[in-house]
C-alpha cells in the first residue's frame, strides 16, 4: 500500500467510507421501512377488530363468507371467534375448525388485546400476524381473533431491497469516481511543486515552488518549502563565499612561503640569509597553522558541532589569566594590558578555555590596530554579564561596523597587517554558541568590543 500512490490511496479510503455510510444507511431505512409496515399492519388488524366487534355483538350476525367478505379481504384476511374453552364458533372459510389461539394465547386475550406471530397458518400457509380481542354477545365472554398474512409487507421489503442492492454499487462507483477526480484536483498543486522541485539545482539560483492561493494546507507547504529553500540557498551562498575566502586567504602566505624558500635555494649566499629565509618561512607557517585552526572552528560551529565544557567561573579570574598571556607581548610594545576588577559576585557560565580564546581574539586585535593601554571589564546588568575589551585606538572605520564580526571581513587599512579576517567571527561563534552575542562600538577614546553572555 506505502507504494500506491497518493491519488489511489485517497480515492480507496474515500470508496471505504462511503461504502460504510451506505450499508449503514440501507440498514436504517430497511429497517425503518419494515418497523412502519408492521405499525401499519398493526393499525390495519385494530381497524379490522373494532368493525368486526360490532357485528359479532349483534346476536343474528355472523363473520362467515357471506358477512365477512366486505370487511375481510380474501386470500389475505381472516377472522375467528371462539367461546371460553377455545371451541371455535365462527371462522372465515380457509380457517375451518382449527384454533389460532393457544390456551395461554387464549387466557391472555380473555382479559386484554393481544398480537402474536404465525409462521403459517390453517388454509394459507403463509407467515400471518394476528390479533385477538375480548367481546361481548349475549352476556357471553367472546374471543375474536383477526389476523392477515405478511405476504404483502414481505413483498415490500424484497423489492425495496432489491432496490438498495442495485443503486448501493451504483452509488458507490460513482462516489469513487467523484473521490478519485477530487484527490487529483486536489493534489495537482502538489504535482506542479514536485515538478518545479525536480527543476531547481544549486545552478538555477533563486528559482521558487509555484505556491496556489488556496489558504489550505497545500499553501503553507508550498511557503514552508520555498523557506527552506531560502535557508538552503543562502547557507550554500554562505558555504560558497566560505571557501572562497579561505581559499584567498591561504594562497597568500603559500605564496610568501614559496618564495621565500626558492629565494633561499637560488640566491641564499650565507649562513645568515638561510636563517632569515627559514625564519619568515617559519612565520608563514605559523600563520597557515592559525588560520586553519580558524577554519577548522568556523566549519564546526556551522555543523553545530562546538563542544564546550559548561562550568561556572568568577568574572575577576577570567579577565585576569587572559590579561597575562598578552601582559609580555604589550611591554614589548610600551603598552599595558589590565583586567579592571569585576564587582563581587559577577561570574559567567561557560567553557573557560572558549571564552579565553575569545577574549584573546578580542585583545590581540586591540594591540595589533589600536593603541594606549587595553582594559578587560567586566558588568552584569539584567542576568546577563558583559566582557568588554576596550583600547585607545582611532577605533573601527564606521562603514566596518556593521561588518566587524563577519568571516574575512577586515578594514582596508588593516589588509596589510597579516591578519586572516576569522578572529572577530570566532568570537561571534563562541558567543553564540553560549547562548550570548556580541557588539562593537567607537568610544570618545578607541574601540569598544564586547560578549554578552549568561551570568553564573
């Protein structure tokens, strides 16, 4: 069944359906039909009785052929009327002297109207229904019996039957039919997005699904998928620019790499010029090794794949290890790098060794382009803790801005100072995949850079 198709499918489950409402309602109607024609049938006995009462009171009457004939119909009707004991008075010709009554049957109708069923009876031989009813004559407790076969109603029933068995296929076909063209109709929306679907490639860019203006459920698929198409097109475009850039990125110190060793092996003359070649070499590879770390941690967060290592941590004491890993590389310069104490309290909730490279990020970038003295603070405001690195800088072009923390997205003056364009957007991956964000600012004195993060 899981490989017939859809069409099919809901044209069987709407033919089953039907099928069930229309057994069920051929059922309700015979049966409604068969309870009102022995309602009817049990009217037409009491009407009987009551015009045979008066005449079987009139003490020179009779209910044989002669009397009975206008009242009783022949071959479909009969009467009988029988004394205390059951001994049979009068009858209608078919009867003769047979009782219809049993002694119980007999007791019973002494005293109230009763019906009963008769699969045959005595001249007809046919399924009957009869009434029986106390009467007075002469002083004397009578009981009339009336009765009428069921030939009739049972001929109804066949033919109204017959009828159901007929029109019920019938009817059936012709709902499946209507099932079938409906499921058509209603899919060939589906149909045309599955054909634009088998279209679309990463070479037809911006191509969409055709969405009908049904505002059923066909519609919000037909968005839901051009969304995600949307989604899946703009991550390719960024997977695109990705590799792009890195590939840009790389051939640069590849290129400085090789010519700095064919330099060496052509033109080196002494020991000296070797070692400089080697150690610009070294340089290179230093920085091809940084920027495929880089690349490495951008790929996996985009997979989702970062791990980090949750634990609750003073704010104090991170910004103070991560001040003296670049305490060195400042003095060297006649800068400073300083950690502004915290308030008493404020810690953060993350993987240590991620935010310490963040920050890291955050204060090489400082030394490399900005100037004075770097603090590291750190506040906490609404449940959140912010990890600000602030230098005395010119600070970032204004047009960088809106850019800063995007991947190989560098100011142009800053295109020559070897950096790779990935530090700002690892610290936007790490923020993130803390649950935080990030923001960059001018001050009135340098740039201003900070995480804003979960507070411990």
């Amino acid at each position: 069944m899981g490989r017939t198709p859809i069409r099919i499918r809901v044209a069987a489950a709407f033919a089953l359906a039907t099928a069930v409402v229309l057994a069920a309602t051929s059922w309700f109607l015979y049966a409604r039909l068969e309870s009102h024609l022995a309602l009817a049938l049990d009217r037409d006995l009491r009407l009987h009785a009551q015009d045979l009462t008066a005449l079987v009171r009139d003490p020179g009457s009779s209910i044989d052929v002669a009397e009975a004939g206008k009242l009783i119909e022949s071959g479909e009707s009969y009467a009988q009327l029988l004394d205390r004991q059951g001994r049979v008075l009068q009858a209608t010709p078919p009867l003769g002297s047979a009782r219809l009554l049993t002694p119980t049957e007999l007791a019973l109708a002494r005293l109230r109207t009763t019906f009963a069923n008769r699969p045959r009876t005595p001249g007809l031989d046919e399924p009957s229904r009869l009434l029986a009813t106390p009467v007075e004559r002469d002083g004397r407790r009578l009981v009339l019996v009336v009765g009428a076969t069921r030939e009739n109603d049972r001929e109804t029933l066949a033919s109204f039957r017959d009828e159901l068995l007929i029109a019920g296929p019938v009817a059936l076909v012709l709902a499946t039919l209507v099932g079938y063209l409906l499921a058509g109709a209603a899919l060939r929306p589906v149909e045309r997005m599955r054909r634009r679907a088998a279209a679309i490639s990463a070479e037809t860019p911006g191509e969409r699904l055709p969405v009908p203006e049904t505002r059923d459920e066909v519609e919000r698929l037909g968005k839901t998928l051009n969304e995600m198409l949307g989604r899946l097109e703009a991550a390719l475009a960024r997977e695109r620019d990705f590799v792009a850039d890195a590939g840009h990125e790389l051939r640069t110190p590849l290129s400085l790499l090789r010519t700095e060793l064919e330099l060496a092996l052509r033109h080196a003359e002494s020991e000296d010029e070797l070692r400089e070649a080697v150690r610009r070499s070294s340089d290179e590879v230093e920085r091809l090794s940084r920027l495929a770390d880089d690349l490495l941690l951008v790929a996996g967060s985009d997979g989702g794949k970062l791990p980090l290592r949750v634990e609750h941590m003073p704010a104090a004491e991170l910004l103070a290890s991560v001040a003296r890993r670049f305490e060195w590389r400042a003095e060297e310069t006649g800068r400073s790098v300083r950690a502004v104490a915290a308030g008493p309290g404020v810690s953060v909730r993350g993987d240590r060794i991620r935010l310490e490279q963040a920050l890291g990020n955050l204060v090489d970038n400082s030394l490399r382009h900005g100037d004075g003295c770097v603090r590291l603070r750190a506040t906490q405001v609404d449940g959140v803790v912010e990890l600000h690195v602030a230098d005395e800088g010119s600070g970032f072009p204004p047009a960088f801005l809106d850019s800063a923390f995007e991947r190989f997205s560098r100011p142009d003056a800053a295109r020559a100072g070897g950096g790779t364009g990935l530090g700002l957007a690892i610290v936007r991956t790490i923020a993130e995949a803390h649950g935080g964000e990030t923001h960059a600012a001018n001050r009135e004195r340098g740039a201003d850079v900070w995480l804003v993060l979960p507070a411990g």
